[in-house]
C-alpha cells in the first residue's frame, strides 16, 4: 500500500505546489461561526453538537489545488472545512468539497492517477493507459466537470462530504450518512463570459458577510441497503436527506494559523455518537495530514492528527 510521504510527493509532483503550505487546498481562508442543530440531529445522534444547543464553528473555504497563488477564477474543486467545538473544548471535523464523489476507491488507486497527471510529453498517453485500466472514473467525470465549475461565491455553491459515518443515537440505533452542506442563498455559478479578479471568492465573501451572516443547511443522506459506505467514489442510491442543523458564518477569523498555530481539519476527529466507516480513503487521509504536517511545518504530530 502507498505511504503517506509518496502521497505527499504524487501530490506535489502535479504542479503548483509549494514549501510551507497545503499539499491540497492550498489557498484558504478561515471564518468564525455557529451552528446550531436540529431536533432531528438529536435523534440521529447523541454527538454532543447535535444536542440543539449553539457550539462554535472554525470555517475555512478552500480552492482545491496545492498551488497558494491559483486565480479564483480559474475551473477548479472548492473546499469547505468545518471545526466544531463541543462544550468539553475538545473538537470534531466535517470536510466536504464541491465534488460528490472521490475519483478512486482506495489511495493506490488515487496515487496512480496523479502520477498519470503528471505535467510532460507523456501526460496524454499515461491518461489513456489510465482509463482503461480504471474504467469506471469515465462515468465520474461529468461528476468532476460540475465540481470544477467557478462558484458566484463560496456562499452560493454546495458542498458534500465523501465518506460514508457511522452516526449513533441515544437510543443505541444506528445508521450510516453521508454529509451535505447546502447554501441558503441558493446555488449560483459564473458564466464563460464573466470574468473577476484573482481573490474574487475572498473579497466577495467579505463584502456579503459585512452585509449579515452566510447560513448553510448541514444535511445528510441516510444510506441505503445496497449503497457502499466503503468506496467514496460509488454514489449513493439513497434519496432520504435529513437537515440536521445550520451552520451561520458571521465573519472572519483573526486567531488561528498565526505564528505556530496549526489548524488541520481531520474528517477522522469525530466524537462519541460518531464513529468512521471502514473507508481505506478515509482512514489513509489522517495519516496524510499528519505527513503533510511535518512536511510544511516541520512539527511532527504523530501517525494521526491530536485533538485541535
């Protein structure tokens, strides 16, 4: 199986990447909020978030390549991250991006797709020998088209986790979601013809939040039978969505990331009421934050990532 540190290096081999920042998501801002859950979050869960009352939210929205200077305005996947902080002090983290769905079952198989990606003479002919030998990301690839469409806003587009959780309620029963984050602006992207400026997202998100909180709707998707709460790159069959909270986003955040401050937003820091799938991705993807980490910072934090 692939190592954490030969991820970090197929990544950083595709182009744009550099010292000192995110091997992905390179280019972020981070924002304050709240969120508040719903009656129907209580009952799916006894995660002490989703008990009704109002938790703090850390909120970092994201380009989704490893390049820190890549324009706003060029097609691309986009990232919303989500740290809640329950009434313990400790936290637990939500990751979603603009795709519904990962383009491998498994890391090896992500791996040898940047590795194909690599920019060269080559890159054409590594692609073809790719696809045939991973049929099923040709299916995927309207999929990937709509991700990479250039938001309006970071508050106009939605987003939605990849891996399938393991949600517990009180009552001991249990069920298997997928996450969704749905603005309540409703979704809006740019035509071909618009054309805004480089830090277009960031300004424009300023220029709302000065005008009232941005507010978005935490659904999840309840799997069904025959859907594969293992591969993040199967979609769901399952139509059931349950609006378990909302998040509110009231403005920028001015404490975190500065001097040593590290902020990893780790989909594997759950809490009681939550527990992760068996998805290899999934559980592969603290392991590369941790190596990411040390490679950026130089501060080693262990094969997983602590509490933060």
């Amino acid at each position: 199986m692939v190592t954490p540190d030969e991820a970090i290096e197929a990544i950083r081999s595709t182009g744009g990447a550099q010292p000192g920042c995110r091997a992905l998501h390179a280019k972020g801002t981070l924002y304050r909020g709240t969120f508040t859950a719903t009656p129907d979050g209580a009952v799916l869960s006894r995660a002490k978030h989703l008990d009704g009352s109002t938790v703090p939210a850390l909120i970092r929205f994201s380009n989704g390549s490893g390049n820190p200077t890549q324009p706003d305005n060029s097609p691309g996947v986009r990232g919303m991250a989500v740290k809640f902080t329950l009434p313990d002090g400790s936290t637990t983290d939500v990751s979603t991006q603009t795709a519904r769905l990962f383009v491998s079952s498994t890391p090896d198989g992500f791996v040898d797709l940047l590795k194909a990606m690599r920019p060269g003479l080559t890159t054409p002919l590594r692609m073809a020998r790719y696809f045939l030998t991973h049929p099923r990301l040709l299916g995927a690839l309207p999929v990937l088209r709509d991700a990479s469409k250039v938001p309006a806003s970071y508050a106009t587009t939605e987003y939605h986790g990849l891996h399938a959780f393991r949600w517990i309620g009180a009552d001991g029963s249990a069920r298997f979601v997928r996450y969704h984050l749905i603005p309540a602006a409703g979704a809006a992207h740019l035509s071909g013809s618009a054309a805004p400026g480089r830090d277009f997202l960031t300004d424009e998100l300023a220029a709302r939040l000065a005008g009232g909180p941005v507010r978005f709707d935490f659904r999840v998707q309840i799997g069904g039978p025959k859907d594969s709460t293992v591969d993040p790159s199967a979609p769901w069959q399952s139509t059931e969505t349950v609006t378990v909270g909302t998040l509110e986003i009231t403005g920028p955040d001015t404490e975190r990331e500065r001097g040593e401050d590290i902020v990893v937003f780790d989909p594997m820091r759950v809490t009681d009421g939550i527990e992760p799938s068996d998805d290899p991705v999934l559980r592969f993807r603290t392991l590369a934050y941790s190596a990411s980490v040390k490679l950026r910072t130089g501060v080693d934090r262990g094969p997983e990532a602590p509490p933060d």
